[in-house]
C-alpha cells in the first residue's frame, strides 16, 4: 500500500481491469492548433476570478477562452486534478496507477504533438501525479526548481 492511497477511498475492485476509455477518441483535423493553457490553483473560488484580486490571470483570461463548466470530483488536490485530466472519479486512482495509465486527454495531446510543460508549485510525486496524470508527459520534473509559487 502506498502511503497517498489511504487518503483516497479505493474499493476493492478499483484494482480489477479497466476499460478506459471506453471508446476511441474521434479528433477533427485542423490545420491551425489552439494552444492549451490550464491553470489549476487549490481552494480557489471560481469568483475570485477579477482584476482586483488576480489581474495578471484575469488579463490573460479576457483574450482567452474560459471554459466554467467543470465541476471538481473531489475537494482536495489528487481528486480534483485526476477528475479534471481523466473525466472520471478519483475512485479509480490506484487502477490507473497500476495499470500505468495517463489520462486519454494527455495522451491525444501527445498524439497531436504538443509539447507539455507542468509548472507546478510542489513535488509532483505527492501526491503522486508523476504515476498517474503527468505519467506519460516526457521530461517530466518532479521536482519543481523554484522556491515558491509567485517565481515561475
């Protein structure tokens, strides 16, 4: 037993095959490719989103598009990042870890050959993000090479 997994509820058939996904991704051809930003910050409000609070992210947010139709699948770090990158519970944590699985989004936007950096402000090996969401992004850092979160 790992020592992150007792912070997740795992029942005993999340270590039993999964079929994920169920199907195949269908992407449409373009010849112009979106870049992909994502911002994910802990215990942060949806309406804090505003210049007077954020204004570097809120600028960038207003030539961007913002996507608010996303409800967390937990109220911690592991679940809520897993359930954004995977689209489904944290409850299947441990399998996709075993089975050594990234989540689909990730492994289209390595198909499409994006480049993908993580910036992270903490070590991604807790919770282990670098076994289960970041798994397959190559050159993974771990470790992050600043000290706090306002100098990336």
């Amino acid at each position: 037993s790992r020592a992150y997994e007792g912070a997740l509820v795992q029942p005993p058939k999340a270590r039993s095959s999964l079929h994920y996904p169920l199907g195949s991704v269908q992407c449409a051809k373009t010849t112009k490719k979106q870049n992909i930003v994502i911002i994910a910050i802990d215990a942060w409000r949806f309406d804090m989103l505003k210049k007077s609070i954020t204004p570097n992210i809120t600028a960038f947010a207003n030539k961007s598009w913002v996507f608010t139709n996303h409800s967390s699948g937990g109220n911690s770090t592991g679940p809520g990042i897993f359930s954004l990158f995977y689209g489904i519970p944290a409850t299947y944590w441990t399998v996709m870890e075993e089975q050594k699985k990234g989540p689909i989004f990730i492994d289209t936007l390595l198909k499409e050959n994006y480049q993908i950096q993580i910036l992270g402000s903490a070590d991604l090996s807790a919770p282990p993000f670098d076994r289960t969401v970041f798994q397959t992004v190559p050159h993974l850092e771990k470790k992050q090479s600043t000290n706090t979160p306002n100098e990336m």
